[in-house]
C-alpha cells in the first residue's frame, strides 16, 4: 500500500503548521523525490513510495517491464511481480480464428487467451460409463475445472457424447483419453494407432469435432503408452505419426501426449525429444503429461527437479495423474507436496480418481466412497479442502 501524503506538517515534523494553514508559496516549497522505478506506482496516478516515503514518478506516461515469464502472474490477471517490482505480462492472444485452447511460453490458454492452470480429476468412466456418468455433477461441485475422462474400446459415441455434454454445462474441461490394457504401460505401437484409425478418427471422431465442444476440449491419445526402448526413438517416432494423423483428420484442439513408462519417465520430453514432437506439429499445441508415482517421484527434490526440467525445454505440461502418502509405500509420493509446489509453479494437475479403482491396495485413490454424491475418503478431502487444493486453487475457465 503506498503512503501519499499531503499534510505538510507530516513531511516537517509535529510542530509544524498544518498544511492548510500555509500560505500557497509555501506549500509550492514542499518538494519530493522522483521515484527511481515507475513501477512504484502501479495505480499510474504520479504518486509511488520508495525508500520509506512518497515520490513523484517522471513526467510521461508510466511503464513497466514485462515480465520475463508468465508463471509470475498465477492469478492471470495480466500482472506479475518480478525483481521486486511489477510487471506486465506480455499479451496472449489466440490464434486468429482458431477457436481453440492454446499453449504458448510453456502455459495453456483458453481460446480467448486466459491461461488455464488444470485443477482436475480424473474419471473411470469407460469401465462403467452407467454409475460413472452421475458423478460429473458432484466433480464439479468440488470446484474442479477439468474432467480427464477415461475410454474404452467398448465406449460409443453416444456415450462419449452423454459424458461431454454433462462436463461443458458444468463449465468444466473435458479431456477425453483413451485406456486399453494392449496400450497403457505397453511399447508395442499397432493397439494404439489401431485405436487412433477407429475410435479419434473412427466412430469418436463426429462428436470429438462436435463445434459445441470447441474451445472446451483437449484430446489424450492414449494412458501411459510407450517405453524408452532405443532412447526413446519409438516413443517419439510413434508419436509424430498419430499427430500428424490427428492434424490431418481434422483434430485442432490441443493433443495431450502421457510421459512413456506408465506416464512417469520425464526423461521422455527431455533433451529435444519434446520439442521434436512440437515441431512435428504443424499446429505447435501439444501438451505434455507426467504421472507421479512410485519411486521416480517418492522425493520432493525429484518432483522439484522435473518441473525445472520441463520449464527449462519451454514445454507446456501438467501432473495427469499423481500418487499419495498412503500408496506405495515404502516409495510413497507425498501428495501435500505436490499441490503444494504445482501452485507455487503455476502447473496443472489432475488427481487420479473419483472413483473405480477396486477392493485392493489402489482403493486408496479413490476421493469419493459414491459415484452421485460428494462422500470424500481421506484423498478427496485432501485433494477437495487440502492446503493447494481445489477449493483454494481452482479457477473455471472463462
């Protein structure tokens, strides 16, 4: 908060005649300094204060540096604060025409350029798309704004579409992926770009490129698919051909690719690799996924370094799924950590699942005990009320 003060006597001392008893000469005597930085007066009215008192910003019109990285300004509001002071934002405009969500400078973008930070969860709905579909309702009471929504081989349009229609009235982003168990933690290329040909550009493809859903969307081509088989020369060989396939089918939207090794080898998008897949698109709007689990990611210092990493290539990327205090131990991944640092970075994340991970060791994941309803485990409670949780961090899209 700045200090403008007016009152001469304030500036002279106790005993001094109050300003309005002065006479105008000596008030024209009352000087004050000019401020070193015009940021000091972020209002713009001439007045900052530095240096524990008021100044007068140089003639002209104020400026102000942009900042050098967007990831400044976590609200979106166009405002940043860099080097002890403000600084803009540079301007983020879509695509002319393209109607679309976004990447740009290593964030996502809704189609009239606010920057989107992913607060989702995920949705095993392909498994029991009948009990599945009533729990969009209470996901989006959590505050959540984004659904990744599991398929199946077996889902239809229809179904596919029920599950779009319900995510978009709610506001929230769908983010349709593809799950088999021939293609999730698997190398071998022909189940996946098989289910590329049928389904994204087979009998998905009509309601995918619906243009109700343009600008509320993002596709996942498959969960956890890929190895680092030959330095990763597959991964990324298979993956250039499914976006150019995509790209020329007609797809848009922003393509979202999973980290290979079950989602959670960041080496995958590392030295060039994800850039490569960048350049392979002739729309440059990919967005890249890690999962966090087990003990590639157990340590604070391991997700710290990914994300210095990810940032360091200029990649736009979130958290598609993540792990918990109490999975996996003893290669636990602290979750707390996780939301925690994802806010103070500005990276999205989407928590792995309402609902639908079975009677063993992985019920732990699940956030809620009902499909309809907002009954949380101890994770949903986290996730929904937690410190960096939905409630506190989650921003529709607008």
């Amino acid at each position: 908060m700045k200090n403008k003060t007016i009152i001469a006597a304030m500036l002279l001392g106790c005993c001094t005649l109050p300003a309005l008893l002065l006479s105008p000469s000596a008030l024209a005597a009352t000087t004050y300094p000019t401020c070193a930085s015009s940021a000091s007066d972020p209002d713009g009215d001439g007045w900052g204060w530095e240096n524990n008192q008021s100044c007068k910003v140089a003639s002209g019109s104020t400026s102000y540096p942009t900042c050098a990285s967007a990831a400044s300004d976590p609200d979106g509001d166009g405002w940043g604060w860099e080097n002890n002071q403000s600084c803009k934002v540079a301007s983020t405009t879509p695509p002319p025409g393209s109607g679309d969500m976004y990447v740009k400078e290593g964030q996502l973008y809704s189609a009239t350029g606010q920057r989107f930070v992913a607060r989702g969860i995920n949705l095993q709905y392909g498994d029991n798309p009948g009990a599945a579909l009533a729990a969009i309702t209470p996901i989006a009471n959590t505050g959540a704004n984004l659904v990744r929504l599991q398929l199946r081989k077996s889902t239809t349009a229809q179904q596919l579409r029920s599950a779009l229609d319900a995510i978009v009235a709610r506001n929230m982003v769908a983010m349709p992926m593809y799950w088999e168990s021939d293609v999730t933690c698997q190398s071998n290329p022909q189940p996946l770009q098989s289910a590329v040909s049928s389904l994204w550009l087979g009998s998905w493809k009509a309601v995918m490129q619906d243009a109700k859903y343009q600008g509320k969307i993002l596709l996942n081509i498959a969960n956890e698919w890929g190895e680092d088989t030959n330095n990763y020369a597959d991964f990324v060989t298979t993956y250039k051909g499914l976006i150019k396939q995509l790209r020329d089918g007609g797809y848009t939207m922003p393509l979202v690719i999973d980290a290979a090794h079950c989602g959670q080898y960041v080496q995958s998008f590392l030295a060039g690799r994800g850039s490569e897949l960048l350049t392979a698109d002739v729309r440059k709007n990919l967005l890249f996924s890690l999962h966090a689990y087990h003990w590639l990611w157990d340590t604070s210092a391991e997700i710290d370094a990914a994300i210095a990493q990810m940032k360091a290539q200029g990649l736009t990327f979130l958290f598609g799924e993540f792990g918990d205090k109490r999975f996996q131990a003893p290669n636990n991944v602290d979750h707390y950590y996780l939301l925690n640092k994802a806010q103070d970075e500005s990276v999205g994340w989407i928590a792995w699942s309402w609902k639908g991970n079975g009677a063993g060791a992985e019920e732990v994941l699940d956030m809620s005990y009902d499909y309809g309803s907002i009954n949380l485990s101890p994770r949903g409670n986290d996730i929904v009320y937690g410190n960096g949780g939905l409630q506190q961090t989650s921003i529709l899209l607008k």
